[in-house]
C-alpha cells in the first residue's frame, strides 16, 4: 500500500484559519468541526491509511450499515468513496448519504452503481426516503471506480459487500485501469460451510451465497480477473450480534449507534425470508479482517463459480486468498470497541 509522508499533517495544520468574524454560535461550531475533520484527516494520512472504496447494497440485510459503520470509525482507513450496488442504486445512494452525514462525514463522495432488478426486499427504504434528494449530480459507480484507480494505481483497495455488477462492468469497460486495483476484499460464495440458523449449532453444507447468486457472471469474472482477491465466504462470516451486545450499542446513544438501531428495527420487522431478531453480521468480518488480519486467516484456493451460483475448490492456481474460520468473538470485540468503547485497536 502507498504511504503518505508524514510531512503532510503539519501542512494540513498550517492551513487552518479561525475565521475573523466568529461571533455568533453558528460560526464557531462549524469552525470547530473543521477543525476536527482536518485534525482527523491529517491523522489518517500521516499514519498511511489503507485507501478503500466501498461497494455495498445497503438497505435490504443490516449487515451493510454495521460494515459502513466500522469502517467510518477506523483510522486505519481513508475512505475514497462509497458506491451502491444491486436494485434501487438510487436509494441506496440515499441511505448511504444520511447514514454519513450522522457520522459527520458529508466529505465522503457516493457513487451510484448500476440499476437491477432485485426480488429482496430493501428492509430499510423509510429510513432512506427521510434523506431528501439533494438534487447533486451522482457520479456513475464504474466510472467512479476507474477514475480513482488511475489516480492512485495499485494502492486503492475495493470492498466489494454486495453482488459484483459494478466491478465486472468496470473491467468489461477499461480491463487495464481495472488490474490497477490494489486488492479486492470480497464478502461471497460458500466453500464447505453454508448458513446456519444459528453461529452455535453444527454448519449447514455448502450453500449458494446470495451475492454470488444474484450475478453470477459478474462474480466469475471477477474471480478470474487477476487482481489480488481475499475472499471471505459463508464459511467464515457467520457472526452474530448476540442480546447483550446490540443492547449496549443501541443504549449508547450516539448519532451512528441510534442511526444503527433504528435501522435495525426495520429490519427486523420487515417481511423477509432470513427474518429473525438476531443479526448475521456477514459483511462486518471483511472489514474488521482487513483492520486486523489475525481474526481471519487466509489460504490460497483456486475456486470455479458454478452457473448455479455454487463457488467450489477446484484445481488450478490459486487465484483468491481464501478466510474460511473466523475468530467471531474477537471480531464482535472489534466492532464494539470502535462503536461504543474508545476506539482502540
């Protein structure tokens, strides 16, 4: 990964300025949150953050804002954009823009992926329609993806939390500037544990995963793209929030945390086939792996993706770093320390 000189941060600082006339109460909170934005800002930099651009269906499971969460709330990353990805892109983009702006992150662009048609239900869709369209141009997720690696070749990393649709038209579309991504960090396929209605009780076999289902042309080829893929199944993501845990988050009042609970309880309410009151946190373990690789170690696996959508071992050179057990205690104590305790490691 590219590093940034340490250098920057004082130029950073040097660029502040208090404002000559900041009389009125307005004037010095929006002061202070630059202030703060740019002190956290130089922070990032000066410690070479990894570089990531997320690509996420946010709105149907809940797994998606938890992962968005923990990935605002660690330095570790500079965050270069979001983009939406599978069925309504446009709402998507929606819930992802009120979902940062909780978080104070307005500075954070988002992209809009390319519309499908979905048959799952977007669980969270009243929360996103409180987000009144801006009417601010929304750059075309593809085109997003292949102007930020050819700015930063090789050091901007992709995680990729829903169905692949934007990547593979990214590559179909321009395959040289799409090998400049750094690595892609991918939640998908299922390789010899499948889901389970509980973490507790013995797996179920192999399954057809959701993401690489619902295309799987496009997770196949990007599979067999050649960038550097970690691959995080069904095998190693079965996390769940447990009671005691998702109370004291939802208890600790945060604008994120209460942003987390009431899209919680959409979800949870909502007419779905994985309906249940317990979360699997499925896309949480790839960012919490890429912040701390010990929670899920890799092997190197060849695998086929099937027309079913099946993902399995197959002979050939390996062509994805594979996690297939997680440390899904040590991954919940990540998230929770970064939400509601002090943030550390």
């Amino acid at each position: 990964m590219e590093r940034r000189p340490v250098a920057v941060a004082p130029v950073v600082r040097a660029g502040l300025r208090r404002p000559a006339t900041s009389s009125t109460a307005k004037g010095r909170r929006r002061w202070w949150r630059g202030v703060a934005a740019l002190l956290v800002l130089s922070a990032g930099l000066s410690h070479g953050a990894e570089k990531v651009l997320v690509d996420l269906d946010i709105g149907d499971d809940i797994d998606d804002a938890f992962a968005l969460a923990l990935v605002l709330a660690s330095p570790e990353f500079e965050v270069v954009g979001i983009s939406t990805a599978w069925g309504d892109t446009a709402l998507r983009v929606r819930l992802v823009k009120r979902l940062l702006h909780e978080a104070g992150r307005d500075d954070i662009p988002v992209a809009q992926g390319i519309v499908t048609t979905s048959t799952t239900v977007f669980s969270q869709a009243r929360w996103a329609r409180r987000r009144p369209d801006d009417g601010k141009p929304v750059p075309d997720a593809v085109d997003f993806l292949l102007d930020n690696v050819t700015r930063m070749p090789n050091s901007v990393t992709v995680l990729a939390l829903g169905p692949m649709t934007n990547l593979a038209a990214a590559r179909r579309r321009d395959p040289q500037r799409f090998a400049r991504i750094g690595r892609i960090v991918m939640m998908g396929g299922s390789v010899r544990r499948g889901y389970g209605r509980t973490q507790y009780g013995p797996p179920g076999p192999a399954a057809i995963e959701y993401n690489v289902h619902a295309d799987v042309a496009a997770a196949r080829e990007v599979m067999q793209s050649g960038v550097p893929i970690s691959l995080f199944p069904l095998d190693a993501t079965r996390v769940q929030l447990d009671d005691v845990r998702r109370a004291e988050l939802f208890a600790r009042g945060t604008p994120m945390t209460d942003a987390l609970t009431l899209l919680y309880h959409q979800w949870s309410a909502a007419d779905q086939p994985w309906a249940s009151a317990i979360p699997t946190l499925f896309d949480v373990v790839p960012v919490a792996a890429t912040i701390d690789p010990t929670l899920c170690p890799t092997v190197p696996m060849h695998i086929a993706v099937r027309d079913d959508g099946s993902t399995v071992e197959a002979a050939g050179p390996p062509g994805v770093q594979a996690c297939l057990a997680s440390d899904g205690q040590r991954v919940l104590d990540l998230l929770m320390r970064r939400l509601v305790g002090d943030g550390s490691p």
